[in-house]
C-alpha cells in the first residue's frame, strides 16, 4: 500500500474516530465522513429547547480492556471523561460525544456526507452521495474503512458488488427514547432505575441533567428491546406519550412526574444483539474493511476496540 495516501473513514462514531486517531498517531493523512451533523454517532447528544441537552444514545461506558481503560483514564485526567452511573461506569463531559470529539481533534473531519457509493478505480476508491456527486473533492483513497452500522455498510457493498464475509450476520436491537425536562421534582432517588426483565416497557431511566457538566432537569427513558421492536414504526408523538405513561406508572418512580418538554427517538439499530466474534472486517490487498460494534459486541468499548483492530490490520499491510 502507498504510504502517501489518503485513508477514507466512513462513520465519526467512536469506531472510526479511534481508527483515524490510531492512523494519524502512525503517519496515515486520514478524512472522515460523516452523514450526521457532528461526530459521535450512538454515543449522542440532542439539543432541546433552549440550553436543553440529552444523552439520547449511549448512556455511559465501561473499560475492561487495559487500552480502552487507559484511553478513559486519560480523557478522565483532561476531564473529557468522569465516573457515572455506578462502580465503573463513565460517561463523556459535557456530553456523551465528547470522547469521540476529543480523537477526533485537528483531522479532517466533514459531517453532513452521507457517502452513498463506494468506486473501485485503478486500485483506488472514489466516494460518492447517492445521485452520484463526488465526495471529500473526488480525492482517489487508497483505503475505505466502514464503520456505519452493518445494514448500512451492507448496502454501500452491494452497491457496488462487493461483500465483507461475516457482515450480514450482525443483528441489533432497536430502542425508542424518551428525552424529557421535567418541572417538578426528580422522578427517582439515584441516578439510574435499570430493569432488565425482557417484557417491561420501561428498561432504562437516567437523571440525564445531574450526569457531570450536565445542567437542567433532564431525564432520558430507554425501552426495553423487545417493546421497543414491536411498536418500531410508530409515530414518535404517540410514543413519548405511551413511554411517558409508563414511566407514570413505575412503582419507585416519583409522580405524577411533571413534564414540560418530551420527545422520543428511534434507533433502528441501537444495541448489537448477534456479533461477528472477530476485532474487525478486512480484505487483504484492497483496503476495504468494516470496524464497528457489530464485531465484538454492544459495547461503546468493543466499538472502540474493533477501530483500533483495524486501524492496526490496515498498518500492518502497508509495512
Ligand atoms: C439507545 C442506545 C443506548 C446505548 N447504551 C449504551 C451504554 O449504556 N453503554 C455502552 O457501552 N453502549 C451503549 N450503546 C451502544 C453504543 O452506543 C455503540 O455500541 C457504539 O457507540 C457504536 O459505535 P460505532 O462507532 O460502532 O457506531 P456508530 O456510533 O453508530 O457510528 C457510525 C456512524 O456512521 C455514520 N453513518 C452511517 N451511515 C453513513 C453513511 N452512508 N455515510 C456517512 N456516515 C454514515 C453515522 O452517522 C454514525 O455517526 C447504546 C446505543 C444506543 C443506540
């Protein structure tokens, strides 16, 4: 592979953020894409009304692997990071995309580039929007690493007649979000209500507002998997208001909990149900390769890993 080009990096999640920041640290001129409207991808963050913030994607991480514990550490030292949530857990301050933000400082970063075809030309990629306007100038890539989701890494291979063995098989739940400011007081004693029963309603809730850095009366309310599935094409209104309702009836839930704003969210694609098993994708000899947590599981830290691996395979054929 040619040292002096460019590598594309399709996602600004933590998985790609951590590829380009591990082949930046090598020498590597990274860019990466992003459709969405800043990086961070699931580890998100929403704006409300007014100075209204809510983590409406990830809720906090945990560090088992020593590199991934050493990145928190650091980022905890630079406070990017703080403990949160209970023994181990850590969230990003002031926000769940600050850690993503912080690998990816000073690269070349474009958001709003929904890359929709992948072009394989004299042993170089070229990437596209899906009417065919050239992306990131129509620069000639020597390496394309995906790191959207496996349904949409899928359809941009296809698009283009190619195929990432063992991608097809990732399978993730979905999961409707309930963000909420509330005027009266806290709805829960601490700082989480965690149910892992697979047939409640009502898996998750967080004081989001009194996370660190965090300012504002705030909740943010998870449903469980298997609800969230069966009422996944709902309108988003009807759902706030069915979630809300839930919520209202939890029995160690403070009521009536007073609402000012709300609004749901769906993620088609929120938490890996069936992983690859392997650090990541790669197809020796042509750049092309897939990190995610569809590789190693629905962990903010697999994702985190599976971009380093890859990161780390695409080195190593350039050696
Ligand atoms: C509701 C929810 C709760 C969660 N809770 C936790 C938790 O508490 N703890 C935990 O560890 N994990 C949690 N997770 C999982 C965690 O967020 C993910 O495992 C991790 O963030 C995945 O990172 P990633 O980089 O693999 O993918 P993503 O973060 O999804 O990044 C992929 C990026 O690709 C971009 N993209 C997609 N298609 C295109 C395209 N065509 N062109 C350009 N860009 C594109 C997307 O915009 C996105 O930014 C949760 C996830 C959700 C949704």
């Amino acid at each position: 592979m040619d040292r002096d080009d460019t590598i594309a990096i399709i996602g600004a999640g933590i998985a790609g953020a951590a590829a380009a920041r591990r082949l930046h640290a090598a020498g590597r001129r990274v860019v990466v894409l992003d459709k969405g409207r800043g990086p961070g991808g699931r580890m998100a963050t929403r704006r409300g009304p007014g100075a209204l913030r809510f983590d409406h994607g990830a809720q906090y991480f945990t560090a088992r692997d020593p590199r991934f514990a050493a990145q928190v550490a650091e980022w905890a030292a630079r406070g990017v990071a703080a403990p949160w949530g209970g023994p181990g857990r850590s969230v990003g301050v002031p926000g769940m995309t600050a850690p993503v933000r912080d690998l990816l400082a000073g690269l070349d970063v474009q958001c709003g580039r929904a890359v929709g075809r992948l072009v394989r030309e004299d042993r170089r990629w070229r990437l596209a929007e899906a009417d065919g306007a050239a992306l990131a100038g129509g620069a000639a890539f020597t390496a394309v690493l995906l790191t959207c989701p496996a349904p949409q890494s899928l359809a941009l291979l296809a698009g283009a007649g190619l195929d990432l063995p063992g991608l097809a098989e990732v399978r993730y739940a979905p999961c409707w979000t309930l963000m909420l400011a509330h005027d009266g007081p806290p709805p829960l004693d601490g700082p989480v209500r965690e149910n892992r029963d697979p047939d409640a309603t009502i898996a998750w809730v967080a004081q989001d507002g009194a996370k660190p850095g965090r300012e504002g009366a705030t909740v943010v309310v998870q449903a469980a998997p298997a609800w969230s599935r069966a009422h996944l094409e709902e309108d988003a209104a009807d759902i706030a208001e069915r979630l809300l309702d839930a919520l209202r009836d939890l029995p160690d839930v403070a009521g009536p909990v007073t609402v000012g704003h709300r609004a749901a969210h769906r993620w088609r694609y929120a938490r890996v149900e069936r992983a690859i098993g392997e650090p990541c994708l790669y197809a020796p000899g042509t750049g092309l390769g897939f990190a995610g947590d569809g590789c190693l599981g629905p962990r903010v830290e697999s994702a985190y890993l599976s971009g380093l691996a890859l990161a780390e395979r695409v080195l190593a054929e350039s050696v």
